[in-house]
C-alpha cells in the first residue's frame, strides 16, 4: 500500500512543532486573457445595423444583420495566447433601397484571423483572411482581432472600481484603408447568473472615432464618422476567456463618393451581441 505523503510527514514532525497542510489551489486571476481549457471556444455573433443617409434635400435608409459563428483555437504564446479566428457559418443580408437586396454567407472569407492576446489583450495580428466586399459590410479581420476581445485590466476588481483603454488600428482589407480610434470607459458591476454559471459583469462606453478610403463598386469613397457607444460583457473567470457581450453605437459623419456630386451625411446604428456557443 502506497502511504500519501502528507499525512506521513505531519506524524514525523510532530515533534518539531507541527506540519503546514499542502495550500490551497491557486484561485483563478482576475480579468485577464489565459489559455482556456479545452483550448477551443465557439461564439455566435449576432448584428444589426442601420444607415441613414441624406444628401440634397433627399434621404435613404439602408439596413442589414447578420448571424456569424466563430471557432476559436487558442494556443500558449509568450505573449500569453495565440488565437486562430475560424469562420464557421455566415448568414448576411443587406437591403437596398435602389435595387434588390444582398446576400452574403461564409463563402465570401477565406482563411482564418490570426492574432496574439497579451493577458490585457491588446492584439497583436499575424494574419487576415481574404474578405470579398459584401462581408466586410459586417466585419473584417480587423474588427474581429481587435473589437471581439475586451480590454481588460489584468487584476482583480471590486464592484465600481474600473479602467480605461484605448484601442487604435489601421489595416487594408477588403480595398479599404480604414482606421479606428476607440477611448474606452468600463466598470465592474458585481456578478450576473446565466443558467448555473455566475460571470462578472463590466459595464463599457467607448467614444469611437473611424476614417476609411478605398473602391466600391468601381467608385472612389472616404468616409469619416465619430460618435459613441455603450455596453457590457461577462467575464468567465473559469475560463480566462470572455463568456458574451453586447454593444450598441451610434455614429455620425459625411461619406464622399466619386460619382456623388456633393458629401453625403450618414449616421450609423448598429448593436452587435457576442455569446458563446458550441463548438462545431
């Protein structure tokens, strides 16, 4: 029979003045990115947006959604974690108030996004898929690597206590040069049950600011728009990952086009929601 240690070591120093019991596990760190386990995580992204846009005296509207599924596949990296962003599942739709709608499904991304997380997050890129135009309505490499993920404070926090964070990119994707500038706000609010499971609850503002130029359907554009947002994510401390998210903007600016005679005044809506799901 096999003796436990432990328990052998305490009789034998007794004597001695005691024995110190093994510790306790080591709790899980507070809001920062780790390698979760299993190293796979599936989410379900689901957005709305609404474009309003005047010009001339005259005004349309455009609107879309769309319902997007994400592997992602996490690896050890001395930065904290690698992550491979898989495209599952796309399901698209575009209005189009001169003409007939779009649809748009995964067919239109190849290949993954690649990108580190530092324990902050803060992304590193590696890589993006090709994106075709009618996807990168919806997302781009470059909004997934470094809007899906929070910012976080690498710390344990107390209900009101917060931080804040910027996030800046620039990446050419999908014939556009776009760039983003986001001042972020959050604050813990406690914690927030979904089904069994208890997650912390943050609550986040962010003023964005976003300048593009680049061809669409054979047209020159630029666009420029500002404004802000609000929203919140769950934190999965078991995980060291995010559980789910919800934010909504609204977003004001001109946009010009070649073959418009004068600036365009647009204003963006939009709610983009983010919770796990199953792997596929």
């Amino acid at each position: 029979m096999r003796v436990a240690a432990a328990p052998l070591l305490c009789a034998l120093a007794g004597a001695l003045g005691g024995c110190a019991w093994p510790s306790p596990p080591v709790p899980p760190p507070g809001l920062a990115y780790r390698l979760p386990s299993p190293p796979t995580l599936g989410y379900r992204m689901a957005d709305t947006v609404r474009v309003e846009i005047q010009a001339l005296g005259q005004s349309l509207a455009v609107e879309g959604g769309a319902r997007s599924d994400w592997q992602m596949e996490y690896e050890p990296d001395p930065r904290g974690v690698w992550v491979t962003a898989t495209l599952v599942d796309l399901d698209a739709r575009m209005s189009n108030p001169l003409g007939p709608g779009q649809l748009v499904d995964e067919s239109q991304v190849t290949g993954p996004v690649v990108f580190t997380l530092g324990p902050r997050g803060n992304p590193d890129v590696v890589s993006f898929p090709r994106i075709e135009a009618g996807a990168a309505q919806f997302f781009t490499g470059g909004t997934i690597a470094h809007g899906f993920f929070p910012c976080l404070p690498g710390r344990s926090l107390v209900p009101g206590e917060g931080w804040v964070d910027t996030v800046s990119y620039s990446a050419a994707e999908a014939g556009a040069q776009t760039t983003v500038r986001t001042l972020w706000s959050y604050t813990a609010a406690g914690d927030s049950t979904v089904g069994d499971a208890a997650y912390q609850l943050v609550r986040a503002s962010g003023e964005p600011e976003q300048s593009s130029a680049g061809t669409v359907a054979d047209a020159e554009f630029t666009q420029s728009v500002v404004g802000g947002l609000e929203g919140y994510f769950l934190w999965d401390a078991r995980a060291g990952n995010l559980h789910s998210s919800e934010y909504r903007s609204d977003l004001s600016g001109t946009t010009e086009i070649s073959i418009a005679p004068v600036p365009l005044e647009v204003r963006v809506r939009s709610i983009v929601r983010v919770a796990r799901a199953p792997v596929s």
